[in-house]
C-alpha cells in the first residue's frame, strides 16, 4: 500500500467524511472518493486510495 502522506489526525477527519458520505449521500467504494471532494469541498491527496472495508 503506498503512502499518502497525510496525518494521522488529517486520516481520522477523512475516515469520518468517507463513511458519512456512505450513509447519508449514498457513495458507493467506486465513488466515495469523488463524494467527499465534491460535497466537503476538501481537496484529497491525489495518491489517496480508498480501502473498502469487507
């Protein structure tokens, strides 16, 4: 898994943003990534990879 580069506390905000755009927008893993850039107005890492959780 290469690294992304951003801090811990930065990954926990994003974790929470990544999950709350699940359950309440609707993203799916395919497209969670696009969900948080487009309704939180955060800029991610463009290295950053989403994980899903099985």
């Amino acid at each position: 898994m290469p690294n992304s580069n951003v801090l811990t506390l930065d990954a926990s905000n994003l974790t929470y943003e990544f999950e709350n755009m699940r359950v309440n927008q609707g993203a799916t893993d395919n497209n969670v990534l696009q969900y948080v850039e487009k309704y939180t107005k955060k800029k991610l890492p463009p290295n950053l990879q989403y994980l899903d959780d099985p």
